[in-house]
C-alpha cells in the first residue's frame, strides 16, 4: 500500500545519504533555500515567496518590509501587547505570550480579522465609492450565524478615534508612495468620503487590508500575516514586564466595580498591584 | 464621529456583576458568595453556573456530562485537534501550551466547536419552522441545496455515528429525550436520510438538539463546549510525552508529495 504524503505546491526536499529523515536540500517553490537564497534574499523578499510562490518586484517587497516595520509593535496599549506582557508578568512560557498576543490579536476590534474583513470588502467594492459608502454605513457580517461575535464597527475604521490618528496617516502615506496606484491610492485619495460613511477615521487595519490588496494577497493570507507581522512586539514587550515583575505592572486594583457584591459592607477592597 | 468618549468614561471603571477575587478575604462568583453559596456543588455544574448564570438540575447536569463523556473527546492521536497534542508532546513542549493549542483548533469547520455552533442554530431554526405549521422537508433540503451540507448531519471519514445510541439511551434514563428539538432532529434525519442524499445524524446533531432542549441559547452550548475536548487532548500528550522524542509518526524527506515549481535559481 502506498504511504499518505503530504501534498504541497510549497516544499521539497532532497534527503541525506545517510539519513532519510534529514534534508540535504530545501526547496522554496523551485529556489534552493539553504544553497542559493541564503545571503541573497532579504527577509521580505523571502516572506514573499513562501506566500505567493514568485520573486517579488522591488515595489512588491518594499511594500511587504514596510508593512511589516509599521505594524511590528503595535505598542504596550494595544489588547494583543497586553495580552502578551499578561503572560510575561506570570512568569509564562514564552509560546504562551505569543499565544496570549494572537488571541486578542485575531479579533474583529483592530485585529486580523478585521483586516481580513476589509480585504473582503476590497474585492466586493474595488473602485466603487457608493458601493464602498453603502457598505461601510450598514456594515453587516457576512455570515450571520459563526463563531466570531457580531461585528461592532465598520472594519477598517477606529471606532473610538476623534481623527485619524498620526501614526495611521502616516503609514498610508508612506505606503501610498511605493505604490501610488491602486488600493491604497484610492484609499488616500477618498480617505475622508470613507471615513464619513463609517462614522469613524480609518484605522490601521484599514491602511494594511489595502496593502495587502495591492500585493494581491488573499483574504486568508492576509489574516495569516497580520497575525504574524505583530508578534515582535509583544515578544519585547512581554520579554520586558517578565523583567520587570508584576509588582511594577497594572493589577486595575481600584477599577473593578462589583454590581451585585452580596456583602458589599463587610470587604475591604483590594489593594492596587496586589494580585 | 463618535470619539474617545467611550474610553475615557471606561478608564479605570469595569462595571461588572461575573465576581471578583477579594484576596484574603472571599470570592464572589455571578453574584454568590463562593465558599458559602456554591461549596456544595459540583465542579460541572459550578462550570455551567458560570456559563449560562443558571442552576441546572442534577439529572440536566448529568446529561450535559454525559454528551461530554460520550461524544465530544476520544484519546486518539490521529484525529486532528489531539495530533497536535500529541506533536507538542513529541516535539518535548509542555502540557499547557498542547492543551491550548489543541483546544484552539477544536474550533474548527469539519468537527468540534463550530459544527456544534451551527448545528444548534439549525435545529433551533428548524422547531420554529415546524411551530410555524411550515413544510420541513421543504426548509430541510433548501438548506441543504444552498449551503451544500446541514449542520448535525452526515459526518467525514465515516457515514454513520456510534455516539448516537449510546448518547440517547443515557438521556432516555435519564427522563430528558422527549424535547421538541430532540424528537424533530429524529425526523429531520429521516427526512435526509429518504432523499437522495442519504445523510444520518452526527453527534452535533443529537447533542445540539438535547441540549436546545435544556433551553441552552447558540451561544451558550457554544462556550460550555469549547473545553470539552480536553479529556481526549490531554491522554494524547502524556502517551505521546512517555514515548521517545520525536517518534510520534515521524516524515522521513520522502513523504512530500511535491506539485510545484521546477528547480530555478534566483
């Protein structure tokens, strides 16, 4: 009978000699990875490939790097850092701040999944303003019925944000300039139009769904390196407050209201960072 | 624009009636103190509480135990939330990290925590089209036709489910198999079953429709299911982590089966 394989367009591998269970070489769709790309490729370029199975043009991984650089620390405020110097403060594994982070970090509220919301929206609306207004105005989720919670605001937009903010501005900007026709041109271009119909300025995921539109990544792929693009930061950060210790790092002490204490009388609080 | 507002009301201020750890002192858990208001209760339905803010009866508890232990987790390596325990294991990684990958991906489209979501909301839609005297048959091979598969019904790898019987028979001693959604999955089955499409009911399907009966919302079997994986999860990684390092189903070069690109340099 013949053994179950496993099935990839992506890899292939060579064995030792000696050694069956050991690759003398990789293939990286067709490119020797340890005989040819090591020292050649840059990491973006190389990020590239695994995804999309072709070299990048220049544009294309310069696009991919800088993505990858404004979104590599989303900072100690952000829900999936957070989460991640959560895991740190405990003294936990280290695998389980990057899990803690992907958690938070998958959601619908400034997560993957938003982005990949947006990268849907992108092949629904394309170029189309009322289209775009239409959605955005009434954003509705695609399947009613699934695990993921009913969506709270127009994805792509900061739902709490007074103007959109500096760092978001900024981003497209700069990202609009390696790539100044397509998504994220248009997006530059009706930022304001857009903003308007959700009610709300645009937001990070929103800048990278585009991004990643213009690189032609699918939805899927999308989510998978928005996920994956934001793990350097809560790695340091969670590194850091594991230093630190959780005597130096927010316990809320006095910002838990019990509603419905059965013996509100009788209890002492308790006490700030004492956990 | 609606602005900061929100956040800057929410500062500091977590309103919430769940509990809180008053440390040194008690716990108050949904309301109740916990050492001496919920100490007598088992650890199921003190899990349930949690959930769904209600006390369940014992023999409703001992039903929901019993779709746990009967239908949700078997210690098999192979099936593919537990291989990932059983890799960690291999791979010398610790139980916790194994436990909350596996449990992660139990929530996924074909089997687990997904299925059992969209099963229930099936059979909750389907007793309201019965209870609106609407044709069944009808909404039954609708959904099927537009969706390609009906949630609770039909099952990969195999065509039929040995977890039924079992499942139903506990919940016949147990004097809770009568409810409206429980008798209608038996006539939706026959109703797939008689079409051209030959689907039987699967776990989900008799699970979902029992626990309906309990008077479980969608979300709700959705959260008291998400560890119920645990109890196959966790005997894979500790046989997995008593064998050799390494050996569990090992790949030598030769199992890849390669369909892409031809070799080219950069």
């Amino acid at each position: 009978m013949e053994k179950e394989k496993i099935t990839t367009k992506i890899w292939f591998e060579e064995e030792e000699p000696d050694n069956p269970f050991a690759a003398k070489t990789s293939y990286c769709s067709g490119y020797d990875v340890y005989g040819d790309l090591l020292g050649k490729v840059s990491w973006s370029e190389y990020m590239y490939l695994l995804f999309k199975l072709e070299k990048p043009q220049p544009w294309q991984s310069t696009l991919l790097e800088t993505i990858a650089i404004a979104i590599a620390n989303p900072g100690p405020r952000d829900l999936s850092v957070r989460a991640a110097m959560n895991g740190g403060v405990g003294g936990s594994t280290a695998a389980s701040c990057l899990m803690a982070a992907l958690a938070p970090g998958a959601g619908k509220n400034g997560g993957a999944r938003e982005v990949y919301q947006v990268m849907r929206l992108w092949q629904q609306c394309q170029f189309d303003l009322p289209m775009w207004q239409q959605k955005l105005s009434n954003y509705e989720d695609e399947e009613a019925v699934e695990v993921w919670p009913t969506s709270e605001h127009s994805p792509g937009f900061d739902p709490y944000g007074a103007s959109c903010a500096t760092p978001v501005l900024q981003t497209l900007d700069h990202l609009t300039t390696i790539h100044p026709d397509g998504a994220l041109a248009y997006l530059s271009t009706n930022r304001q139009a857009l903003e308007q119909a959700a009610d709300s300025p645009l937001g990070m995921t929103g800048v990278i769904a585009a991004a990643f539109t213009d690189l032609g990544f699918t939805d899927e792929q999308a989510e998978m390196l928005y996920l994956l693009l934001r793990l350097p930061g809560a790695a340091v950060h969670s590194i850091e407050q594991k230093k630190l210790g959780w005597r130096k790092y927010p316990f809320f002490g006095q910002g838990l209201t019990l509603t419905n204490d059965p013996h509100p009388l009788n209890s002492k609080q308790p006490t700030r960072n004492t956990p | 624009m609606k602005g900061p507002s929100t956040l800057e009301h929410a500062e500091d201020n977590w309103q919430t009636d769940i509990g809180a750890a008053f440390v040194g002192e008690r716990v108050v858990y949904r309301g109740k103190d916990l050492f001496t208001e919920l100490n007598d209760i088992s650890w199921f339905k003190h899990f349930i509480f949690g959930i769904t803010n209600k006390m369940f009866a014992d023999n409703e508890i001992k039903l929901m135990e019993k779709i746990w232990s009967l239908t949700m987790s078997y210690p098999d390596p192979r099936i593919w939330n537990n291989r990932i325990a059983a890799l960690t294991a291999s791979a010398n990684s610790t139980g916790a990290l194994a436990v909350s990958a596996s449990t992660a991906c139990s929530e996924a489209n074909v089997y687990g925590t997904k299925a059992g979501f969209l099963a229930i909301d099936f059979i909750k839609r389907a007793l309201i089209v019965v209870d609106n005297n609407k044709d069944l048959a009808k909404f039954v091979l609708d959904e099927l036709k537009e969706n390609r598969s009906i949630p609770g019904f039909g099952r990969p790898v195999a065509n039929s489910d040995e977890r039924i019987i079992p499942l139903f028979n506990e919940a016949k001693k147990l004097g809770l198999a009568n409810g409206p959604h429980t008798k209608l999955t038996f006539e939706i089955e026959k109703i797939l079953y008689e079409s051209r499409y030959k689907l039987r009911m699967n776990a989900a399907g008799i699970n979902s429709a029992l626990i309906a009966d309990l008077g479980f919302t969608t979300r709700e079997q959705y959260y008291g299911i998400i560890i119920a994986f645990s109890s196959g999860i966790l005997p894979c990684f500790i046989d997995a982590a008593n064998h050799k390092e390494g050996t569990f189903f090992p790949l030598p070069c030769g199992r890849l089966n390669y369909k892409g690109q031809r070799n080219r340099n950069w």
